[in-house]
C-alpha cells in the first residue's frame, strides 16, 4: 500500500485546563480562594464558549477517522486485498478534506483502480442487493468507493471492542467518604449560613454561575448548545432579586426566558432546537430559580424569637463582642454582616444539617441492611443510582427524622413532636429526589462528576450537598417557615388563650 505522512492538518485547540492550576502558589487564603474562583470559572467560561466546543467537536471527528484510517492500514483484520483497503484509506481522506474544507472535498477527486478512474467526490446513490450485486437507484452496477464498502467493513461494535483491546481502560474504584472532609465542608456550611444576608446571597451567587457553567458543560458534551450567557445571567439574576426585591423574584424566571427566546430566533444562525431551548430553561431553573428561595427564607424572621439553644450561644456572642477582639476585627465586616441570625437562618442550618445526616444515614444503612434495589420498584431510579436501596432510603429518613425532631424542639416549633418528624421525612424524601436528579443528569452525559474543581470530589454540584439534594427542598422550606409554621403557631396561640371547658 501507498505510505502515507502523519496527517498534520489538525492540531488539538489550547487546553483551556492549562488556565486551571490549584497548585499555584498564593499570598493567603482569601487570595488563595479568590484565584481558585477566578481560574475555574475562567476554564469553565472558555470550555462553554460555542465556537470553541465546535471546534473540539469538529477535532474529535478528525481523531476519530484518523484512528480508523490508522486501524485499516496497520491491521491484518480486514479479510480483504490491498486495493480495498486503498479505497478504504481513500475514504477517510475524503471525510478528513470534508471536515477540514468541504469545497477543497468537493473539488478533489481519487483514483480507484478497479474499473477505471472514478470520481467519488460526486454523492452516491443509494444502494440494494439484488441477486447478490449491488445497484444504484437508476439499475447500473456501482463500482465507486461506497460500493467497495457496502459489505466489507466490519460493524461499528467490533471495530470499537478491537480498537479498545489494545488500550484497556481501567476501571476506577470510587474512593470512600471522608470524615475530615465532611466536617470540614459542614463547618463551613454552618459559617455560609450565618454569614449575614449580603454574603449568604453572595456565594450563594457566585457558585450558581459557577454550577450554571458545569451543567452547561455536561449538557454541550451531547452536542446541544444552549443560550449560556443569558442562562447565567438569569439564574444569577434570581438571587439578587430574591434578596432586595424579594416581591419581584417570581418574575425573574419569565422574563430572562422570554429574553432567551428573543436571542434564539433574532441572534441564533443557523436554527435553534427544541433541547436547546430545553436546556436554557432548565438551567435557569433547576441552578437557579429553585435554589435562590434559600435566600427569601432567610430573610424570615429578622426579630426572631431566641431558641434553646440561646443561653449555651450566649457567651460565644459576648466573646465576640467583645471590645478588644472587635477592634482586631476589620470595620469592613461587621457591616458586611447583615442580620447575621434570623428564623430563616436557623431552619436553613437545621435542615440542611437534616438532609446531610439523611445521605450518612442513608449510606450507612444501606451497606449494612441494603437488599432491596430502589431499581425493584421503578426502573427509572434504578437507571439514575443502581446501588441505591429502600433500606438505605428508610434509614436516611429515619436519621433525618431525629434530628428534625432536635431542631423543631430546639426551634420551639408548635407541636415539635408531630412537626419535626414530618419534617425530617420530606426532607429525606426531597433530598433523594435531588440525589436522584443529578445522578440521572450525570448518568446521561456519560461523566462521572459534574466539574473537577476539588481534585477526587468533582465540582461544585457534585460537592456542596445544599445544591444538589436540597434544591428541591428550598420551595418546600420557603412555605414551610413562611405560611405553615406560623399558621400553626396562631392555632397553638388561639388553643392556649381558649378557656378550659367545665
């Protein structure tokens, strides 16, 4: 056969991961935290970019071709004569010169020597065997490339399972759960939730964008390019109306959807698909609308009622006002410390706590008693997490269901002893419906995790529990501490003031 040059045509666009370097050294950890943000939202924002993503996507293809033109010249698998396998190399040239400058591929023309010279560069009709040859649509006997084809390449499947046996991929075992790590991450969590409304909003902000643009990443891998820019911006949008015009909240989801809608049909070339308006909507919604009432139920309750916890906090709080430690304190804080503890606070502290106990409960209860496959009572959840189990789901609840029960007596919670447990089940439940979500979102595009912001535990989804299992729970907490709870307190109130019957 004709040798052919290592084809240097394409050579693979700049990584943008190269901008991504945790290693970097820093001057301290707000930098340190700063930088982190600023280099993985930068890689993120360049891997999202569309023009970008076609190119890798175009890149992937030519690798793809290249690797079977390689596969077909370096092999003896292919039971055929040399000529064939010619035409087949010639073949993935065409597509090469296709994929690189498709009127440079329609101007180009290969010689076959089988029946004489014959341009391949024109399309090829559409062929059937009749008596064993094959035949175009106007009855003459085909002799160009694709004819040659038709019955001599091997399956995809068998071409895969070749080309995967000379490089096995090995198999990685998931590492197990950290408990320095997940009390670390929940003494941070705690620090979030009672950092005042302004930084509460703030990072919870910062990694929406940050979360929009790993779901966006996942969802470009299936080759749908959504409205990314708008989705942000949207999503981002919620939180900050959520926070200063709480009334207004509602409307951001509508509004930055219609304006999304207006981009695609006036700016968008070459068409829009329905997954990609799919997509949009769902981004703003899922990362954003949903999970920025966290923040409207934080603003609950700015005079709160002191909980029990209140004498044994006391002290900490003298501490910390404490004239000499204040002035070690930067006069930026303290006002950048809105209503630090509010009745949002505190039943976003108790349920979030709640539903990571739920996962721990959930985890260990299903290593120790799990039988019953959650796939045995809907196939849909068996796709999304095979190794979950109703044990495991009943011990979560049960976890879960003790320690809202601490919080709702701790909280004062009329009729604790009915409230808390409810509670503590429903969260459990939603934060399985939030577990259950993201592992069918993940399991759809092929990826493990969502992003690679923290080495072997994936990105921002994948990490913070209270943007994944408690998306779902923040509409459900926002009604519960801003209608139901009050509405039983005023029948607690109205029971108590009635006089006792003779």
């Amino acid at each position: 056969m004709k040798e052919r040059k290592a084809d240097k045509r394409w050579i693979n666009p700049s990584d943008a991961s190269d901008m991504y370097n945790p290693d970097t050294p820093r001057s301290n950890i707000l930098s340190k935290a700063y930088h982190l943000y600023i280099d993985y939202f930068d890689k993120l924002w360049a891997e999202t970019d569309v023009t970008r993503r076609k190119k890798v996507e175009k890149q992937k293809a030519v690798d793809a071709v290249i690797q079977v033109r390689d596969l077909i010249e370096g092999t003896d698998y292919f039971d055929v004569d040399d000529d064939v396998k010619f035409r087949m190399a010639n073949a993935c040239d065409v597509l090469l010169d296709e994929l690189d400058s498709p009127k440079k591929a329609e101007k180009k023309k290969l010689k076959l020597k089988v029946m004489g010279e014959v341009d391949i560069s024109k399309p090829v009709a559409t062929f059937s065997r009749v008596n064993g040859s094959k035949k175009g649509e106007d009855g003459v006997e085909s002799t160009e490339l694709s004819d040659a084809l038709a019955g001599d390449l091997p399956d995809t499947t068998t071409a895969v399972a070749i080309a995967g046996s000379q490089t096995p991929m090995k198999k990685e075992k998931k590492k197990g759960r950290s408990v320095l790590f997940g009390a670390t991450m929940g003494l941070i969590v705690a620090g979030w939730v009672y950092s005042g409304n302004y930084i509460f909003t703030t990072l919870f902000t910062l990694m929406t964008a940050l979360g929009q643009l790993e779901y966006y990443r996942m969802v470009m891998n299936k080759g749908i390019y959504p409205a990314r820019r708008i989705s942000v911006l949207g999503a981002c949008a919620t939180f900050v109306t959520a926070l200063f015009a709480p009334d207004l909240h509602q409307i951001c989801l509508p509004f930055f959807s219609t304006i999304a809608m207006i981009w695609f049909l006036t700016k968008r070339t070459g068409g829009t698909t329905i997954s990609e308006i799919a997509t949009t909507f769902t981004g703003m919604f899922y990362l954003g609308y949903v999970p920025s009432y966290w923040v409207r139920l934080r603003l609950i309750g700015a005079a709160r009622e002191p909980t029990r916890l209140a004498p044994l906090i006391k002290p900490i709080l003298d501490r910390i006002s404490d004239t000499n430690l204040r002035n070690k304190i930067p006069k930026l804080l303290p006002k950048a410390i809105h209503f630090p503890v509010t009745t949002g606070a505190n039943f976003i502290f108790w349920s979030w706590l709640c539903i990571a106990f739920s996962d721990v409960g959930g985890y260990f209860a299903g290593r120790r008693f799990g039988k019953t496959k959650l796939g045995e009572l809907s196939s849909a959840m068996g796709k999304a997490s095979p190794n979950k189990t109703v044990e495991g789901v009943i011990g979560g609840c049960v976890f879960s269901m003790v320690l809202a029960s601490l919080g709702a007596w701790v909280q004062k919670w009329p009729f604790w002893f009915l409230t808390g447990p409810l509670h503590g089940v429903l969260l459990a439940l939603l934060g399985l419906v939030g577990d259950l979500t993201a592992s069918l979102l993940k399991r759809d595009a092929g990826l493990k995790d969502f992003g690679d912001l923290i080495p072997e535990h994936g990105g921002i989804i994948d990490r913070v529990d209270s943007y994944v299992s408690q998306i779902f729970t923040a509409p459900y907490g926002y009604f519960v501490c801003a209608y139901f709870l009050p509405w039983l307190r005023t029948i607690a109130k109205a029971k108590a003031a009635a006089p006792l019957g003779i």
